[in-house]
C-alpha cells in the first residue's frame, strides 16, 4: 500500500525491504501507517514479503525508514 523504499539482499537469498517512507512532495496513501520492514526468502519457489515484528519500546510512531543495509559477521 505504501510501497517499499529500499531492498538489501543477504548472499544466502534473505531480503529486507523497507516501507513506509513519508516524505514533503511524496503522495502518501497511508499517512497515518508507520513504517515497516518486511523480510523476503528469494530461495523459496514462491516468495512472498513477511512483516517483520519490531521490538515492544521502539517508538512506531514516527518510524519512517529510508533506505536499509545489512552487516554480515
């Protein structure tokens, strides 16, 4: 509904997308919807987009991501 803003992609297939980005200029269809971060198997044969469960007292509020990366150790 919102649109995804940003992709990053794990060498083992996983993919995080972020949604949500409100931002002056930029029509937004859900203006009062936080932010969200889906989680994506692109090995499976028909993939689909997850949401994925953002901690109890992280402010979702004014969560408004734009743009995501990922740290592999």
């Amino acid at each position: 509904e919102t649109g995804s803003e940003d992709i990053d992609i794990l060498p083992n297939g996983l993919a995080f997308i972020s949604s949500g980005l409100k931002y002056p200029g930029l029509k937004s269809f859900a203006p009062d919807k936080p932010g969200e971060i889906f989680l994506m198997d692109l090995n499976e044969d028909h993939p689909r987009a997850v949401e994925l469960r953002i901690s109890r007292g992280f402010d979702l509020t004014s969560f408004n991501p734009h743009g995501i990366s990922t740290y592999v150790d």
